[in-house]
C-alpha cells in the first residue's frame, strides 16, 4: 500500500493562546501567542477527498483533520 504524507505550520500571532484540536485523533494543544508548530501527518495514500488534510478556522481555535488510517506528530518549532 502507497503512504502519502502532509506537513504544515501553524504560527500563532495572536495576543491571545489559540486552541488547537487535531482530529479525529481527539488530541488537544495550545499554541501560545507568537509560538509556531509543525504538524507532520502521514497515512495510506488514497483518492481526493478522502486522502486530504483539512483545516478550519474559527474565533478561537484551529481544526486540523487528517484522513482515515493516517498518524500525527507534532513538533514545537
């Protein structure tokens, strides 16, 4: 089986912690202001949109969801 991967960083430049929940792993973190992280997800490769990393924004809080099979990690930068 073919294994694809996605990095991406996040900074934080906000005045304000920022929440960010990784899913569906259900892990939380904060990403305190002026921080910046990597998160690193890799997985079984597949067809778009099921092989697709996706991020939503809201108020106060990042949502970074991966696909079905894939794996985590994160890295303080």
């Amino acid at each position: 089986m073919n294994e694809q991967s996605y990095s991406i960083r996040l900074h934080n430049s906000r005045k304000s912690p920022l929440n960010l929940y990784l899913e569906p792993w259900g892990e939380i973190h904060k990403l305190n202001p002026g921080k910046m992280i990597r998160i690193d997800v890799a997985g079984p490769a597949g067809t778009a949109p099921d092989n697709m990393l996706e991020v939503e924004s809201k108020e106060d809080s990042l949502t970074v969801w991966g696909w079905g099979g894939s794996g985590v990690t994160l890295h303080e930068l």
